[in-house]
C-alpha cells in the first residue's frame, strides 16, 4: 500500500496554521517514518525534513542523498564533511520562506546537537515540540494503523502463552524473557523488553530481568513487547508458582477494579488525567495510592511509547481512534509486584481491548 | 574487571576546569557509558547525570530509581510522572553547585527535550557540546579499551572472509550480507551495519543492500561492522566476480594510495585534518577529487562513529592511544565504488592497523 505521504503533509500544514508554528522540523525517526514512509540512516550528520506551511525541504548529508533519492520527491539540501550543514541548512529554510521562522516546532527525540543548529540559525525564534502538530496528529490512528496493532497484539497474547505454558519452578527469570524472545522472533517480530520480575523482584517496574530463579510462592510480572511488520506490542500479565504469596489476591483485584474504573473512564471527549484519575483513585482509595508509582499508561504507535500520556496532568482530550495502554500497578518493597496491561483502541463507546488474553493470575503447579 | 569511575569522573572536573565549562550534563548513552560504566534504561523521561567541577548528581525518574541504584553512589533526584521533572533537576543542579552555571557542555547526543530543559533551567547560560571534555577524554583509549577493540576487529576478519567465502555469481547482496551477519552472530556479536555494494551500486557510499544479484564482472564493496563485547569493528574491503570493471585496477591503487599516504600523516601531534588532506591530496591529484565525497574516518571507541573526525577541517590535534578509521573512496556513478577501510590505534611512531586482511581485491570466480 502507498504511504499516505501527501495527505499526512496537507494535515500536518493545517495543524501548524491552526497552532500557530511557522517551521517544524523532524529528524530521522519515527515521527518521520509516519509523514513520510522512510527515514534516512540516522547519525550524527545533522539531516533533517523541514516543513513550513509553504512546502517542505530536506537538510541532508551528501552521503545519504543518493541512497535515498528514490524515497521521497522533497527537495534535498545537501552539505558534505567539508563544508557542515550551516550554509545548506539556510538555504533549505529560504526555499520554504522559513528563513524567519519565529516558532519553531523541534521533533523533540532528535540530538541536541541537531536542535541547537536549528535554534542557532533562527535567533529568537521560540520553540516547541511536536505535540500540538505532529503528535496530534499520529495519536489518532487509521485503520491501517489499528490493523498493524492488532496482529502485533494477537503475536504477544501467543508469546505471553509460551511464557505461561514453560514457567515452573527452578527456571530463571532470563530463561522466561529467553521464551518469549524466541516466540517473537520465530514469528518475525524483533523483541523490544521482556521484564520478568519474580517474588520481590516484581516490585521494582522497571525491573532487570536476571538470574533469579522460580520457585514455590512466588508473583510474577511478565511485561512483555515486540515489533511485528512495523508494529509494537505492549502486555502485562501475572503469573504465579503454586500459591501466590500472602496477600496477593486482595491486591490483585484492586489492579484489576483500577484498570476496569479506567477503562470506564477512558472515553471520547474525556481528558488524559481523567483515566489515570480513575485508575489512581481506586488504588489510593484502597490504600495504596503510595505503592503505584507510574503513568496509568502509553500511546502506542509506531512507537511503543508515543503520546497521549495517562498522567495525573495530561489535559489531552481522548479522541476516537486513539490507541494507549491502561496499566495501573502496586508495587510492594520486598514482597511483590502486581501490574495488568491491555492495550486498547478507543471507540465511540469506549476502549476496545487487543488483547485477547484473561487478566486472571496464571498459577503453574509448585 | 571494576569500571574506573572514580579516574574518570575525575579527569572531567579536570578538563571542565582547563576549558571553562561549569556544568556537564550527559544523557543515558555512550558518554555515560564510558564515564561510569552503566547506564539506565533510555526513555522520553529527562534523566542525566548533571557533573560541576564539584560534584555529581543524577536527575532521575522514580520509575528507574530502584533498578538502578545498585549501579552508582552519586545521588539521586527523583522525579514522578505527576510531579514533571523541573523541581528535581533545580534541586539537583543546586546540589552540586551548578544552579548558576553560565556555561553548560550538553551531551550532543540527547534528546532536544532534555537539553531544552536544562538550558530552560539555567537562563542565560551559554551551551557546548562535549567534544572538550568527555569527548577530549574518550579519544584517547586505555589498553583495556585497545583490547576490545581489537578483538572485535579480529572477529570482523573472520567474518570478511566468510563473506569471501560465499561470493559467487547469482548470490544477492542481501544473501552475502546475511553470511556476514550469521558469522558475526554466530559469535556472540551484535551486528551494526552490512553494507554490499555490487557494481553500480557501490557507488553510493552508504548503499543499502539489495535484491541485487552479484555477476560477472562486477566489483563489490563489503562494509561490515559488529559489537562484540561492547566494542564495535568496521572494515571495507573489495571483491570482483570474474574480471573487475574496466578501470577498477587504477582507481584501486589510487585509493591504496590515498589510505597509504593517510598514513603516513597519522602522527601524534598531527592534526586531524591533515590525515584527511593526505588522502584527499592523493585522490585529488589522480582527477577523482570529485569522486571522494565524505571524510576520510571516524573516531571508534564505545560508539563505531565518534571524535576524533578525520575532516578537511578537523583542528583535533592526534594523540598517542587515539583509535579511528582511515577509509578513502572513490565513488564513480554508474559504474563502480572502491572503498578500503582500516581501523586503526595510533602508537608514538604511526598508526597501527587492527585488521590483519590485506586490503588487495579479493576475485572471485565469475
């Protein structure tokens, strides 16, 4: 299918006239992979696709330009190691009538170094990021995009099954991560993380997967995402060893009442916060409001973490066709963790789950 | 083997004292790799460690405090997806001294939101990036990271020659790539890049390998690099299939001759660009200046591409211990490319090359 190149631009000058921004600029990444289709190499030769509500034009090192000429009809402004990107990068701002850009809209995952050339051949020039323009428009997805999510979806439910079907006693938790790993490369999909944090393991979110081994009473948190065909995966789900350790049960169900009062809350014309507030009161409200020490969740796009943000500060307004994560976790030091994930596209009448998976604790024998 | 933090953070304060820098901020990467051997896990949350010729301090998310705190001393200031990370990069800066600094080096390779948010936090402030201090630092290479390097470029050896091994007419530069790949892999190392440009289209330097299949006559450019416990290797070399292209044995002396001559001129106490100067003058001199479209090398170290930069323009003056390519080509648009490309570790009395493949082409039969 052809990259909806021109109709992304077009959307995307309209977002800068409705904002206000007189220049945006993109590095090599994946709010470029979404405009345009491609992205050249990323290093540190500064190259970047610059856009006005006049037209666009690419800053491009002499050495990418050839490689990428097929890619994309855009006007390249090339600059070798000899001369630096200064002087192409002005002429690339004149041949879009930016040369006087007053504010400027940076890609805010390209280097500094990048972003200061930028901001240095614009004097005074204010700047943002690309939320109010780009971003806006990448969090509302076509159905292509949905598809792309769903397959991915449906390849870390298996994934999360393999995971399930090999825990037992006495396997490592990197043997586990190894598992899923294998399950999403043996289908194509490369592995992006794989927490598998057991026993008190599991309290730290972020946790690094290690030596630890399985055993008899332990929770653990299985967090598991891939890349397939373009498209990230996001899941979490609970396993236990025999009988999970005291207490679990009753923390279990507040994780999961948090993640079912978020999705509640989680409908068109309602604000960002609004789903983290429901997610954060219930937990807070069970006394545990200290132990839930995260986001209630993510956009995901073509990134795996993309905008909107479910914070407790987010005014995003949720639009239909937004697709985040609800992930509310409690996190308790030298016990357990406990975190449910459900990536989820939103509907007119609210979230649609990918995921096909229950978020019932899995129990393998001890 | 124990990372040498302690040396290192303090041969920072001492090139921030020599060049007048007062506050240092790196971001999860290879700077923060080398100066304190770890570095943890990067996201879109601001995290950096914030260094003034006083102390050090980390700006961090709470998310990944407690996975990361058994890696590092220096103190941390937490910061909540509720709370934004403003309060406690003020507080961090002001810990250490530095909530004045009129002079900040940022990490070049950050995100643009991270160093906007430091530079937000210190108005008026002047930026540099990290070339005079960490980057000053990194060129030189200690006989630990000598080591690693040259392990590395002995596995790209290897893996060369598997490549070799595999040509043949009707093989596709994706399939020969792939070789090259599995060797490397198959060796516990992570591949970084496998360019295979055969015929036309190993002129353009930074290829993307194809469907192209190999055939009678043509010369091919083989541009392999892979990680190998942590260090990186990059060699070029050519192969023909049968007879090489009419005029490919000129221009290949012409390039043996501009990497001889560029060799010659790496000494410590030369300047950078006149490394670059000696093999452009070779090329230059022969008609094929035009031909010779990028830099004649990079620095290697941590990151495959890194200071010192062997540019037209580069003032770096060459030191003992300082480990780069030396790679001139000639890229001839329709017909063929010629790379040859050494690694090298410069010593008192020259450069000394890593790889131990002769750089003459390789034929294949056609």
């Amino acid at each position: 299918m052809t990259h909806p190149t021109a109709e992304r631009l077009s959307a995307l000058r309209s977002r800068m006239a409705a904002t206000g921004a007189d220049l945006v600029a993109i590095a090599p990444g994946s709010h470029m992979d979404w405009l345009l289709g491609f992205h050249p190499h990323p290093d540190e030769r500064p190259c970047l696709l610059l856009a006005s509500t006049e037209g666009e034009a690419f800053l491009m090192p002499v050495l990418n330009a050839e490689g990428t000429r097929a890619d994309t009809d855009i006007a390249f402004h090339t600059w070798s190691d000899a001369e630096g990107p200064e002087a192409a990068l002005k002429a690339a701002l004149k041949a879009i009538g930016a040369q006087g850009a007053r504010r400027v809209a940076l890609d805010e995952t390209m280097r500094a170094d990048f972003a200061l050339l930028v901001l240095g051949a614009l004097p005074g020039a204010a700047h943002e990021f690309t939320a109010p323009t780009v971003g806006a428009l990448r969090m509302v997805k076509d159905t292509r995009e949905v598809a792309g999510l769903k397959a991915s979806a449906a390849l870390a439910d298996a994934a999360m099954q393999a995971v399930f079907a090999a825990a037992r006693p006495g396997i490592t938790e990197i043997e586990l991560a190894e598992i899923a790993k294998g399950h999403f490369g043996a289908n194509g999909a490369k592995p992006l993380f794989w927490i598998v944090g057991s026993g008190g393991n599991g309290a730290f979110p972020h946790h690094q997967t290690g030596a630890r081994k399985l055993q008899e009473g332990d929770a653990v948190v299985v967090d598991i995402g891939a890349v397939s065909n373009g498209w990230p995966s996001d899941i979490t789900r609970m396993l236990a060893v025999g009988h999970p350790p005291e207490g679990y049960e009753e923390v279990h169900a507040i994780v999961e009442r948090a993640l079912r009062a978020a999705m509640e809350a989680a409908r068109p014309g309602a604000k960002a916060h609004e789903v983290d507030d429901a997610a954060r009161g219930v937990i807070t409200d069970a006394g545990y409001g200290e132990y839930f020490v995260h986001r209630t969740g993510h956009g995901i796009g073509i990134d795996v973490h993309e905008p909107p943000w479910m914070t407790s500060t987010s005014q995003t307004v949720l639009e239909e066709g937004m697709s985040f994560s609800i992930e509310p976790g409690i996190y308790l030091p030298g016990r357990f963790g406990i975190r449910l994930e459900e990536i989820v596209v939103l509907r007119s009448d609210g979230p649609e789950i990918l995921s096909s998976l229950p978020r019932d604790l899995h129990v393998v024998n001890g």
